[in-house]
C-alpha cells in the first residue's frame, strides 16, 4: 500500500501526539536529534549498507516533521518553498563536485 506524503506526516503527527511529543518535546530536541540522525546516515553512508541509510533518512524527517509541527509550520509548504527557490537555477555538477551555474 502506498501512502502520500500528506498521508504520511499526518500519520507521523498522530503517533507524535499519542506520545506527547508534540506539544512537549522541544524544538531545540527535535533539532539535536536531526542532526544525531545525520551522524547515523553519515555513518551508514560511510558504510554503503543501504538498509540503514533508508533507516537514518526515515528517522531525520520523521525529526523534521515533529520539528515544524512544534513550531506551527507546515513542512510541505517549507519543501515547496525550497523548491521555487531552486526550481529556475540553471548549470551543471563538475565531476570534481563543483556546481558551476550558467548566468
């Protein structure tokens, strides 16, 4: 069964308030446990062991969702809004890694 997104971070804000993470957690928390999951996808990056990158990346939006649910933000609409900043730019990666961007 698939689930959207939408559906997704419902689910994940229910589960968060059965558990009183949301309203009490911190949004101080929920950050420093976004980055210690970043520390794990690093990790498992490192590694290339792909079952627990797919882990690391679940568990940091899992953190970025109860994160804007603390702060009354949608993260949808902070994903969009990423998007139409980026949407226009134009280039190309260098294989050293460099982003070049055409004027």
């Amino acid at each position: 069964m698939e689930t959207d997104f939408y559906e997704l971070r419902g689910l994940i804000e229910e589960w968060a308030r059965a558990r009183n993470i949301i309203p009490y957690a911190t949004t101080t928390a929920q950050l420093m446990k976004a980055v210690s999951e970043m520390g794990e996808l690093a990790d498992a990056e490192g590694k290339r062991d792909l079952p627990a990158i797919k882990d690391a990346v679940g568990d940091i939006i899992v953190c970025l969702i109860n994160y804007c649910a603390l702060h009354d933000i949608d993260i949808i609409e902070c994903l969009a809004g990423a998007y139409n900043e980026i949407k226009d730019r134009k280039g190309h990666l260098m294989p050293d890694g460099t982003f070049v961007k055409e004027s």
